[in-house]
C-alpha cells in the first residue's frame, strides 16, 4: 500500500538541500535550542495532513526528546568536535568524523520514524495544500511556545523564512 504523502525522511532531505533551509534549521537549532527534526516535522505535517494541535506538537516532542538527548546531540557533539584538531591527525580524524556522521543520520532516521509514526495515527490529511503554509506557522508556533521561545527576538522571522524554504512549490 502506498503512503499518500512522501514520506517524512525523503521530504526532509529533499527540503534540507533547499537553499538557505539548512542555514536556518542550523541556526534555530543552534542558537535557540530547537530540534531539527521537529522544525522539520512542524512543516512536512502541514504539507500533507491538518494543522497538529498543540497537544500533539507536545507528544512529538516528547517522542524524540531522550533519543535526541542520548544519541543523536551527542553524535552531532563529536562530530563537530572532530573539526578541531593536530594537522597531523587530519586524514584519520577525517574518517572518523565520516563514520560518525553516517550514525549520526541513522539516529535523525529513527527519530524521524517515530516522529513520522505520530503524525499518520493522529492527524488527518489535508483538504488541500494550499494551507499548508498557514498550517506550517500553526504548528512551528505550537513549537517554540512549548520551547519557552515565543517572545524570543528573532525567532518568529526565522520561522517566517524557513516556511517560505520549505514550503515554497519551487526551490
């Protein structure tokens, strides 16, 4: 049986790639503290079911929070420690990093799976995808509220400009 939306790993990755998106996930991540993937999430579950309810965004974030605390954070913690370091270390440190990274996607991927999960049991499709920016702001809102950052400066245009990325029809 087919899924009728793409699902929520190649999405991503596809939407990641959109120029200026990584940038902004980066920095809403590492400025603000918030979690990719359920940046991520906010959108791709507007583009393909209704707006998620508050209640929900909660439940996807505590689905994702002690995986992402245990796993996958410090596998992104090692990897960009690895950047740094003797000359001569350079090429194995290189290859390690490589590993590493290669971990630290498969992690992002059961996280998103489980964030995936949440969504096809509770939400229903959308009417159409004409909302789906409407939805997308709805459901990043729900976020950052949760997160402590709603009157936090900054924020609200970058979440402005990550919908226009990854909603946008054309990259």
């Amino acid at each position: 049986m087919s899924l009728p939306h793409t699902d929520f790993w190649t999405w991503s990755l596809d939407r990641y790639e959109r120029s200026g998106a990584a940038e902004i996930l980066l920095r809403l991540q590492d400025e603000y503290g918030l979690n990719v993937n359920l940046l991520l999430w906010c959108c791709w579950c507007a583009e393909y079911f209704e707006a998620a309810p508050p209640a929900l965004v909660r439940e996807a974030e505590n689905t994702t929070r002690d995986w992402n605390a245990r796993v996958t954070a410090p596998l992104r913690s090692v990897r960009r420690h690895l950047k740094q370091g003797e000359d001569g270390e350079k090429k194995q440190r290189k290859a390690l990093r490589k590993s590493i990274k290669d971990a630290e996607l498969a992690a992002e991927k059961v996280e998103q799976a489980r964030l995936e999960a949440v969504a096809a049991r509770a939400l229903a499709p959308a009417a159409d995808r004409l909302g789906g920016a409407e939805r997308a702001e709805k459901n990043l809102r729900a976020y950052v509220e949760q997160a402590g950052l709603a009157n936090r400066e900054g924020v609200t245009p970058l979440l402005s400009d990550l919908v226009r990325k990854l909603l946008a029809e054309t990259p």
